[in-house]
C-alpha cells in the first residue's frame, strides 16, 4: 500500500469541517500553555540520563536488539518475521509523519533551553512520538503472528513494559513530551491491529480516540 492510501485510511482522525489550520490556531494558547506545563516534565525526567545513557543511544537507530531478545530473534532463522516487521515499520513511518508535520507540535528544547537533549533533536515536529508508535505497533503484531502457546502473559507483559520504556526514554532524552508517547502508543495499536487484519487475521479493530485536554492536569 502506498502512503497516500495509508494516510487516506486515517484521514478520518482529522477534522471533518472547516479549515484544519484555523481551527488549530483558535487552540494555539491553550496548547503552548499545555506545552510549556510538559515542559516540567521533560526537565525532570532528565535525572534518569545517567541510568539511561548507554540504553538510549542504543535505540536512537532502531530497536531490535531489545525486542528480539525476548524472543530469540536470528538473522538467519527468521527472515519473515523480520521483513514483516520491516512492513510494520514502513507504515508506521508513513503513518506518523502525516501528523507530525499536520500538527507541527513543538519540541521541548524549542520551549526552554535548560532542557538541553542529550542526542540530537530530529528536525520535525514532536507529536505523536515515532519511537512510541512504532514500539507499540511492533508489540501488537508480534503478540497477534507468535504462536499463542509462545505468547505467555509474561511476555505479553514483557513486550508491554519495553514499549513503554522505548518511549519514556524519548522524553528522559529531552526529544519528546510525555504526551507524545500516550498518542503515539494509540496510533501504534491502531496501526498494529490494521496491519494485522490487512494479513487476514480475524483479531478485532478497535476504535480509538484521544482527547488532549484531559490528559493534562492531575488525572493526566
């Protein structure tokens, strides 16, 4: 499928009426005051860099040592899984950076110098995370393609727990805000259950939504 088809299938999530960027710049006080809340968060996180360092550079390019691990990946040996993932992971780029550059959120660093990242910031917008989502849609299909007897609710929860920390780890960087990773970990299930039913699988879609404003705030 080509990235015009892919962000067709998912032109749906953005608004139906009116002109996209008028109505963003109707919120945009709204969102640089949420921006800057977040950019707290990010400042805190940073006291994980030096537990993190050595983990973070290793996924900055990719992050199939860590996945693969949990399941015995080999080169040689598994040649489909690994162009599957290859697949996933062509339309998880797709897919991300139609709302990145859509929303053109800003960085961390772009809001407060004393943020400092410890790698480079990419060169597009933040929102959602392209780490999270593409963990998240990596863990999907794994869980739905392994063999259930393989699938343990261990290692369901092990594959969880390593999204999640790919994704924290963004923001411990100083690359990302924690909101980032929440939307991105909804558009990597959504994008993991769409490629699985693309497969023929009979696993159920789900209808996802995310509502910013009430991620912000004590309940966030």
């Amino acid at each position: 499928l080509s990235a015009e088809l892919f962000f067709m299938l998912f032109s749906k999530l953005l608004p139906k009426e009116g002109n996209f960027f008028e109505l963003f710049n109707q919120h945009a006080d709204f969102i640089v005051e949420g921006a800057q809340a977040f950019q707290l968060l990010v400042a805190n996180y940073a006291e994980l860099r030096e537990d993190r360092a050595a983990e973070i550079l290793a996924q900055m390019p990719n992050q199939h040592a860590f996945w693969g691990s949990i399941i015995g990946l080999n080169d040689n040996r598994h040649k489909n899984t690994l162009e599957l993932i290859a697949l996933a992971m062509l339309l998880a780029n797709s897919v991300e950076m139609r709302f990145k550059h859509a929303f053109a959120c800003l960085r961390p660093d772009d809001l407060s110098p004393q943020i400092q990242p410890m790698i480079p910031t990419p060169g597009h917008s933040s929102w959602p995370s392209g780490h999270a989502t593409e963990m998240h849609l990596l863990v999907t299909v794994l869980k739905a393609v392994l063999p259930p007897a393989m699938v343990t609710a261990g290692m369901a929860a092990q594959f969880d727990r390593l999204a999640a920390r790919v994704a924290v780890n963004r923001t411990v960087a100083g690359v990302h805000f924690p909101v980032d990773s929440a939307v991105g970990r909804l558009l990597g299930v959504a994008l993991g259950e769409f490629l699985i039913a693309r497969c023929g699988s009979a696993n159920p879609m789900h209808c996802r939504t995310f509502d910013g404003p009430s991620f912000s705030g004590p309940g966030g």
